[in-house]
C-alpha cells in the first residue's frame, strides 16, 4: 500500500514537471513570436517613414528656374524683366501716354549663334509670356512702336560666337498673373521651343 502510495506520487510529481515544463516552452514560443511580429512591425513602419519621407522631399521641391535656354545653334539668355506699371509714357510732347487697368511688362532676351556659319534672318524669335495659371499675353510691340527707343534687333542675323543680340519685346497682362516665362523659338531647321522663366519680383 505504502509502495502504491510512492508510485502515485511520484506519478504526481512527474505529471507536474511535465505541465510545467509544458507551460514554460509556451510561454517561450509566445515571448518569440510576439518579438518576431515587434520587429516585423517596427521594419515596417521605419520603411514606411522612410518612403514618406523621401516622397516628401521630392515633390517639396519646386522646380528650378530656367533664364538660359539653347535650340539648336541659337542660345537664348534672360537681360533683364521690368514691371513697367500701368502707365508707359510717351516720348512724344504731342502723344498720349499708353495705360492699362492691369500691367505692363518689358522683357529684353539676349540671342547669341553657338553655331560655326551666319543663321538666317528671322529664324529665331521671342514669342508670348505664359503665366502658371497658362494664359498666354501676345506682345504689344506694335502697338508701343513709337513709345520705344530700342532697335527692333528681334530675328537679325546672327554672327557665330559674336556677342548676344538683345531682342526686346513688350507686354501687357493679367495683374494676377504669376510665374512669368517667356517663349523663345527657333524656325529652321526644324521649329522648336523652349521657355525662359522672368525674374520679376511678384
């Protein structure tokens, strides 16, 4: 009886190790994967920042002014942008002042031949200001004729490395406008375009 006794306690004793023993290999197991899926998660959300981040400083960067452009031969550079106002005053004692509701704009863009031989007249031109919103303000060059004191050098033959050729035009546009850029085109050989943006102070 006493021996049956011993047997089942050692029994007992033994069913206790076990259970224990059971219970600490999962609680090991549990300890494991929840540090598996801690680190998962932590990865994760670090690549996450990480392409938030990088996504973030790539569309915050506004694109990069452009106030020298080259076509072909033909290299283009901004002189100089001026907000004229509302008023361009006449030359003439007799004549009347041009005004305007919104503003005038006088852009002078250099035209330089990168190219070895002379171009051809009139295959390089400096066409309508584009604001952000893309309207387009066509020049006013003829109607100012007689406002200017500037040379009409816009198309001329080009000399090849001779300085740039100062081509000036006029403009009248929107008050609201932002983010001037100004056409510059090449005809021949073939018809290209680019634009040069203003440094106005808007």
């Amino acid at each position: 009886m006493k021996n049956s006794n011993n047997l089942l306690g050692q029994k007992g004793q033994a069913s206790k190790i076990l259970i224990i023993a059971a219970l600490a290999v999962f609680f090991i197991i549990v300890l494991i994967l929840g540090f598996v899926k801690f680190v998962s998660t932590k990865r994760s959300s670090d690549l996450k920042s990480q392409s938030l981040s990088t996504t973030d400083q790539t569309t915050a960067k506004p694109p990069e002014n452009v106030y020298e452009k080259q076509i072909g031969d033909i290299r283009f550079i901004l002189d100089s942008s001026e907000d004229l106002g509302k008023v361009i005053k006449s030359k003439s004692l007799y004549g009347e002042d041009l005004t305007t509701t919104e503003k005038f704009i006088k852009v002078a863009i250099g035209a330089q031949n990168k190219g070895k031989e002379n171009t051809k007249q009139r295959i390089w031109e400096v066409g309508n200001i584009i604001d952000s919103e893309g309207r387009n303000f066509v020049s006013i060059n003829e109607k100012i004729y007689s406002f200017q004191l500037e040379s009409d050098l816009c198309g001329a033959v080009l000399k090849p490395e001779f300085a740039p050729v100062q081509c000036v035009k006029y403009y009248e546009i929107s008050r609201v406008s932002e983010d001037l850029r100004v056409i510059v085109r090449v005809t021949e050989p073939k018809k290209q375009e680019a634009l040069i943006n203003l440094n106005l102070n808007q």
